[in-house]
C-alpha cells in the first residue's frame, strides 16, 4: 500500500502541506463569494496537491436522479482541464454532461449507496464488483487512469451533493500506484468540507433562506473542519462534540447568555485545527517527543489563529482566540504567549479546562483513561495555576452535566464518584 502524503519526511515537506492546508482552508472561508462550482473547482486543486493526485472531476447532484458534471483537472495532461466559467454550470465539451445516479458508473455507484471507492487499478476489478468503469473518455483522449478515490460528497441527511473523483496517486519520478487508506480518510473528510461548502454557498444564493438553516449550516461547517484535523492525529470526532459541549456548559455556568454559550459551543471545536500543520510524524509519535518536535507541536495554536485569522464573523473571531490561546496557563506558564490571568481570552480559559478533562478521562497511547472523579481531582488541585479558578468553579457546579455528556459521548468509562 502506498505511504500518505501527509507522511513528511522534511521540514520542506512539512511548509509544503500548511501551505496546502492554509489554502484549502482560505477557499472554505470564500464561501460567500464563490459560487459553488469555482468553489469546488479551487477544493478540487488543493485536495489533489494534498494526496498527491495526477488528475481530479467532481460532478454535483442535479434534478432527475443524475450527476451533472462541475470541473476537471489533469497535471500530465493540461488539455484535459476544463474549469466552470463565470455563470456556466460546467466550459466546452463536458458542459452539460451527465450521468444517472446508479451502479453503471463508479461516480453513479458512490453517490447511489453513499460509499467511497479506493481502487488500485480501475481496469482490473472484481468480476464480482457491484460497479463498473468506462474506458470511453481514455480511449477517446489517450489518457490512461490507474488509481482512483471516489468519495460521495454527503449533506447532513445523508444526502449525496456531489461526487470527487481523485485519480492516479503519483509518487517519485511520476510513478503511478494506488491510494493509501489515509488518503481516502483524509479525502472523505475533504469531500465533507466540500459538501457543506457548496451547500451553504446555495442557501446563500437563495434569498428565501432562513437564518436559523444557515446557522446550522455554519455549526456543520465548523464540525467538518474541525474532525478533518482530529482525524490527523487519529482521534474521533467523538473529542470535539464533549469539549464543545462541555464549554457550553460552563459558560452558563459562569453566567453567560445563551447567545455567548452557543458561539462557545460552535466556535471550540476548532481549538485544535492548527494540527492541519503538524506532520504525521509528530503528531501519531508513539514515544516522547524531541525537544524540536515539542516545539514544532506546540505551533499548533499559532497555525491555528493563523488559519483562523481575518474573518468578520464574531463566531470565527471567538474560533482564532481559543486556537490562539487554550494551551496558555493561568499562572504564566502557558504556551505559545506565556500569558497570565486575565490576559488570556475567556473563551481560551474555558475550552483549557474541557480540553483538559476530555484528554484526563480518554484513552491514549501512552495512558488509560482516567475516572471522572479523579480527572475533577487534577483539575481542582491546579486551580489558580493552570486554571482560572471561576472557570474550575464553574466546571465544578457543573459536574452532573459534565458527567452526562461524558457518559454519552465516550466510551464506557467507569466512574468511582
């Protein structure tokens, strides 16, 4: 099996794929501006960079049960890239292409039983396989596909909003071989981002939208991107749900509007977002880090602001400040600032103390998880220096609806009191 490419060998590599995420990321944040297929055209080049993919297509679902195609891009062969133009669904040739939403095609396959493809060579399936590729467009342009990615581009209710396509996985000297499972798992989420993406981009072209439909919108957004970056250092998206809930909780704790406790609720999940820059290597390392690698992994909050820099949306302000300084410690001693006391956001004081119980009480590599009782013990004893003691006495108010969340949202913990 082919090695990801978001396993970096070098600190060349390594600037190389948060260049390439900083800019995924930008096209997310150019929801309002894009229409949605220039929005899945510019996904569409990123993602391909990121796995490292020759050529990509993505079609998006259109009425009658069909896939009308939206972009494509080939790296080997430039004459084959048709990008959509100004007020155009699709540019010259493939304009107007379709394809039924069935099991005749690997594109109609993915978007008709919502399940991703990986294939290694599309010209030697299964003689068993429930789908079938047409050599039709090779035979007809001389290109030559190998390896695919097929991932269905799903809305909130399962709902197919398109299909991705990402084809020939290159390696060394433009060899061709197939995709990794981490590809396809980081192409999925991608393909979720996507999803979202263009689904938002079409409420906001509809003036009949609702605000309370684009505010769920944006929280799935938020959800999406935030598991992309769980998913890098093998986590769940299990982590982000419980410490943005408990962040919820212990902002009305403190006394907090509803209005405030919601934007917590939405804005922590991305605390961790900046591990989009961190290289697997660093991230997934079984043993103690390097002083270097405890420095470079450190940079996760300051490529998280970085990321979440520049937006006028309060929600996403509130995001950068709690990227920016959860991992800052009330007595000073904190990183990435060494800020002190108040000089910390609020929003990064509460999600430092979810964040923290949510790692004390899960699994992980180098520790068991720990009970609840004794994950408040830490906690409570280190009021005052890592902790803002009002957010601890919140959080310790709070504890029946702490351990509720816990209970539902983890694994089978057991709790002795």
């Amino acid at each position: 099996m082919a090695n990801s490419s978001i396993t970096l060998s070098s600190s060349g590599e390594r600037a190389s794929v948060e260049l390439e995420f900083d800019a995924l990321l930008d096209v997310c944040r150019k929801v309002s501006v894009l229409a949605p297929d220039p929005l899945l055209n510019e996904l569409l080049l990123h993602a391909r960079k990121f796995v490292r993919a020759e050529a990509g297509t993505v079609f998006r679902v259109a009425p009658g049960e069909l896939l009308r195609f939206s972009c494509s891009q080939n790296d080997a062969r430039p004459d084959l890239c048709v990008e959509p133009k100004p007020n155009e669904e699709g540019a010259t040739g493939l304009k107007g292409m379709t394809i039924p939403i069935d099991n005749a095609s690997l594109a109609g396959y993915a978007a008709n039983n919502r399940q991703s493809l990986c294939i290694e060579d599309v010209y030697n399936l299964s003689a068993d396989a429930a789908y079938c590729f047409s050599s039709q467009y090779d035979q007809a342009t001389g290109y030559r596909t190998k390896s695919m990615l097929v991932i269905p581009m799903l809305d909130q209710n399962d709902h197919p909003v398109g299909v991705l396509q990402l084809i020939n996985h290159t390696v060394q000297d433009g060899v061709i071989d197939a995709f990794s499972a981490r590809d396809e798992q980081i192409a999925m989420a991608l393909a979720s981002m996507a999803a979202i993406s263009v689904r938002n981009a079409i409420l906001l072209d509809d003036v009949r939208s609702k605000n309370e439909e684009l505010k769920l919108a944006q929280l799935e957004t938020v959800m999406r991107l935030a598991t992309a970056a769980e998913l890098r250092d093998d986590d769940t998206g299990q982590h982000i749900k419980r410490v943005s809930m408990y962040c919820e909780t212990i902002s009305r704790r403190l006394g907090y509007s509803e209005e405030y406790a919601y934007n917590m609720m939405c804005a922590s999940p991305m605390h961790d977002i900046g591990k989009l820059g961190i290289a697997d290597s660093i991230l997934t390392k079984p043993g103690a880090l390097t002083d270097e690698e405890r420095l470079a992994m450190q940079r996760h909050t300051t490529e998280g602001a970085k990321i979440l820099a520049d937006s006028p949306h309060p929600l996403m302000q509130a995001a950068e400040r709690i990227a920016h300084s959860h991992h800052e410690r009330w007595d000073g001693k904190g990183y990435p600032l060494g800020l002190a006391g108040e000089d910390i956001a609020v929003e990064g004081r509460i999600t430092a103390v979810a964040d923290v119980f949510d790692a004390l009480t899960s699994r992980r590599c180098y520790k068991p998880p720990f009970t609840v009782a004794k994950a408040y013990a830490i906690i409570t004893e280190e009021s005052g220096t890592h902790f803002d003691p009002a957010v601890v006495d919140a959080f310790v108010t709070a504890r029946d609806e702490i351990e509720i969340i816990h209970e539902s949202f983890g694994d089978a913990i057991e709790s002795d009191g």
